[in-house]
C-alpha cells in the first residue's frame, strides 16, 4: 500500500473506532480534527495529482477494495472540505510539547487553498481574514524574515503553520533527507534561476541557490549526520496565506484594491523589498501576474510549483508543446491491478492501444 493510502488507512482507522474508546469530548474533537485534517491533506495531494481517485472513509476487506472506483473530483473536494470543517474545531495553539499537530490555524489555511483550486475567492477570504488579522497582530503567527525561518528553525518559527517533522536518528523517513533536492550522484539538482530574484537584497535568493560540492540549495540545509538531517518540510506557511488572500482579494475585484495590495506587500516587505504600489500594479492581469511570480520565489522549492502551474493555466506557457493531459499524472499500473474492474481507471493519455 503506498504512504498515502497507508495514511488514509489509519486515519479511517482513528476515526471508526473512536466511539469505543473511553474520552473526553475535548479529547475526541482534538482526535477527529487531527484525523480529519491528515486525511484532507491526503486526499487533496491524491485529487491534485491524479484527479478522479477513490473515496474510502472506512477500513475496507481485501474484497470491498477490489470492487473500488474513482470518484468524481467534485466529490473527492466535498469530501476534503467536509474534514477541514471538523478540524477547524481543533486549538489554535498546543502546548509547547505538543508543538507541531495540526491546529485550527492549519485547518482554515488548507481550506482556504482548497477553495482557492476551485476558484471559490470568496470562500478563501472567509476562511482567512481571523488567520491574516492574526498574522498581521503577530498573534500565535506572523511573517518571519526567511532567513530566520530557514534552514533549520521551522520547529520554532511562528511563520510555520504546518509541517512534515522529521527527526536525525535512523528513524524511518529522517534518512536521507540530505539528498531531498539532488540525485545520489549529483547530477540533477534542483534549484531556481538566481536571475528570477529582483535584486541581492531580497532574502529568499541565497536559500534557493546552489551550495557547497553537493550543489544542493540552502533552503533546507539543516545540520546532516551520516546521511540524515532533521530538516522539518512545509505544509502551510503565513506568507502563503497572505497571498492566497491577495490572489483571492484580487480576483473578486474588477480592479486591484489596497486591501489586496497589503497582503502582496506584507510578504515583499518580509523579503526585503520595496512594497509595490497601485500604480505600478495597475490592472487586475498585472496584479495576478505579480502574485503569481511571488508565490514562485517565496514558495521555491516547497513543492507547490508544478500545482501552481497546472491550477493557473499556465502548463502551456511554462512548458510549450507538453500535452495538456499530462497534468494530471498516470495512475500506476500496480493499483490498476488490484481492482476487479479496471475499466476507467488510467487518466486519458495514458492508455496504451
């Protein structure tokens, strides 16, 4: 079973089963908003990448998962919105022990960008005005400059909302980590163009630049012993949340607004550039270009790139003469083969005559 599914599968487990376990009800909402939250999670990378995919919310015999089909996107989002409205219920902030469990922060942050894949811009601002009042009074959260968030403070940062937590050690995962954004050899590093960056005073370039004899940027270049390092991943970050609410903002208006402008600037402002202005982002077009282009240099590297891409229409722009269906990924062989009927089951293009 892949990680993925593995994960839903526990999830689902969680969330059965519950009711026979002796609790409180603080403690049964946080434990269904933490198991509501990873399986929204998973589901919303599983529809992302491959579109149409089944809809399990329960703990399945080998028969019941033979008989499986893919569920309508529509349906799939129903399902992901549905969680993070149980997670919402979940603190804003745990104990300093607890630190690093999905909070109603998270909750409201990945349902915002839930809605923001479906267009829905109204809905990304209800979901984030309390999250960006909040960022913005630098309570719980706020904007951090990136070098102070990155390489190795993500566990402390107040600019992370939500992370993937690794820990050195030999502990499953943790391994390796060293070798996230290169190939063993060296000889496919990724990184992002310096040229992209307006200028040397913007922080965030000298994280995504190549480094050291490994040529691996610097943006996750946490302290490494034999191999492995305990370089948290990004899930959801303040300065995402404030150009989602800027993108959102933009697009309900016919013209750019300072409210939007605000947002856009806040994160340009953390970077250590000048805040643009009306004039300058004068149609809505320009605007959206704008905030497209600071996602690309603020989010480098986190793994939203190619999303972006393919949710903004810009596949062909980006990567002239790549067939359209090829954004969304083919669904592997091996999971066709564990389904009794495999009609239906590859993405259009895929399918070998």
């Amino acid at each position: 079973m892949p990680p993925t599914g593995k994960t839903i599968y526990r999830c689902n487990l969680v969330l059965q089963n519950m009711e026979k376990v002796q609790m409180t009800e603080e403690q049964r909402t946080q434990i269904a908003g933490q198991a509501s939250f990873v399986r929204a999670l998973c589901y919303f990378n599983l529809v992302r990448l491959w579109g149409e995919v089944p809809i399990i919310t329960k703990t399945q015999t080998v028969a019941e998962a033979r008989n499986n089909k893919r569920s309508p996107v529509s349906e799939v989002y129903d399902l992901i919105i549905k969680d993070l409205i149980v997670a919402k219920g979940l603190p804003e902030v745990w104990d300093e022990s607890e630190r690093g469990r999905a909070t109603s922060y998270a909750a409201r942050a990945l349902l915002a960008k839930v809605y923001l894949y479906m267009k829905n811009y109204q809905e990304v601002i209800n979901e984030l005005t309390s999250v960006v009042a909040d960022i913005n009074a630098k309570r719980n959260l706020s904007l951090v400059p990136m070098p102070q968030t990155f390489p190795n403070n993500l566990k402390t940062s107040k600019d992370i909302i939500f992370a993937v937590q690794y820990l050195k050690g030999g502990v499953g995962e943790s391994v390796h980590q060293n070798n996230r954004y290169r190939n063993n050899d060296n000889g496919n590093i990724i990184s992002l163009e310096q040229a992209e960056f307006e200028n040397n005073d913007d922080n965030r370039k000298a994280l995504v630049a190549p480094t050291g004899s490994g040529q691996r940027p610097g943006k996750f270049d946490a302290p490494a012993t034999n191999n492995e390092t305990s370089a948290d991943f990004p899930v959801m970050r303040c300065a995402e949340v404030m150009l989602m609410y800027a993108e959102a903002a933009n697009e309900l208006s016919a013209i750019p607004t300072q409210e939007a402008l605000d947002a856009l600037n806040a994160v340009r402002i953390n970077a250590n550039l000048m805040g643009k202005t009306l004039e300058e982002l004068s149609t809505k077009e320009i605007f959206r270009q704008a905030v497209y282009k600071e996602r690309r240099l603020e989010l480098a590297l986190e793994c939203d790139r190619w999303f972006d891409i393919v949710r903004t229409g810009q596949m062909t722009t980006v990567f002239p003469g790549i067939a359209a269906y090829r954004q969304l990924y083919p669904i592997p062989q091996t999971e066709i083969e564990n389904v009794s009927d495999k009609g239906g089951w590859q993405n259009e293009g895929y399918t070998v005559e």
